[in-house]
C-alpha cells in the first residue's frame, strides 16, 4: 500500500510542476510581449511648444528649429514633430523658413523631413525679391546644407514669376535651386 501511496505522491507533485511551470511560461511570454508594445507604441519622452537651436563655432545662429508638439522614439531613432518651424540663418539674421504641418528628426542622419502643405520662404534681402516654394515635402540635410524633394513644386517670386516642376534640390553653398523635371515657368511682365 505504501508503494502505491509514494507513487501516487510522486505523479501529484509532477502534476504541479507541470501545472507550474506552464502557468510561469505564460506569464513571462504576456510580459515579454507587453514590454515589446510599449517599446514600439510609446515616446521615451515629448516636448510642447519646442525650439532647438544650433550655432556655429563662432557663436552665431546656424539654424533653428520649433514647433508645437515633438514625440522622441530612442529605439526607432526619430523624432516626430507637429507644425514645425525650421529657420535658417546667415551672420546672425533668419534667412530662409520652412514650414509644414508634421515632420520628423533623425539623428544619425542628421536629416529633417517636413512634410504636408510645406512653404519654403527665402526672406527678402537688398539684392534679392522674397521667393515661395510650395509642396508636400522636404528634406532637409543640415551638414551638407542641402533641401530635396521628389514630389511636384510651385515656385512663385515677385514680381511675376511663377515656377512649376516635378523634384528640386536646393543647395545653400551654391546658392542654386535645380528643378529636376516637367519644368514650366510662366513670367509676366510688370506693368508700369
């Protein structure tokens, strides 16, 4: 009787090791995949009514950036941003803006995309008229100080110029703006 008893009790407490263990299993699996969710779901931590500047070596403005709400996800390295306002400078004095509904940052590129009704405005200056260009977005690329598109473009500069095409690529150094394709380009000329 006793054989029986020991065996029985052996079969029972395998019987809850068993139980146990399976019971340890899930639990860790519904925490493993709810640690991935929040990785994957949540920013590490955002910002309201943000501005970040940059400087040069010599202490003046390089460009600015702000906006009104910005979300950073570390692990997928991006930031994202709502309204941002991207203001680039020369000796000190805001030179271009660029405008847009959302956008984002990513570090290791140091690339900034704004994206959705974006205006790109080149403030007037005493050589040069003001110059609006219009599309859905830009990208920008603060080392090489160089701003790309793919997408169509509308410039339009006063007096009477009005300039249509499909990607451009404007380069700060060289002080060009390319447009790379289905160009057109209506001039009125002003009336005196």
């Amino acid at each position: 009787m006793e054989s029986k008893f020991s065996a029985f009790f052996v079969l029972f407490f395998i019987f809850i090791i068993a139980i146990s263990t399976f019971y340890l299993k899930n639990e860790v699996n519904k925490e493993l995949s709810s640690s991935k969710t929040k990785l994957t779901g949540l920013p590490d931590f955002f910002l309201k009514n943000f501005t970040s500047i940059q400087t040069r070596s010599d202490g003046l403005v390089k460009f600015s950036l702000s906006g009104k709400k910005m979300e950073n996800y570390k692990h997928l390295n991006l930031t994202a941003m709502q309204l941002p306002k991207y203001i680039r400078y020369k000796n000190g004095l805001p030179e271009s803006r660029i405008t847009g509904r959302k956008g984002e940052f990513n570090s290791d590129s140091e690339k900034i995309i704004i994206q959705e009704n974006v205006v790109l405005t080149r403030l007037e200056t005493p050589t040069k008229k003001s110059l609006n260009l219009y599309t859905n977005q830009l990208n920008i690329f603060t080392k090489e100080e160089v701003v790309t598109s793919d997408l169509p473009i509308k410039i339009i500069q006063e007096p009477n110029i009005e300039i249509s095409g499909t990607g451009m690529r404007y380069d700060k150094k060289e002080s060009t703006i390319k447009l790379l394709k289905n160009v057109k380009v209506h001039y009125e000329k002003p009336k005196k």
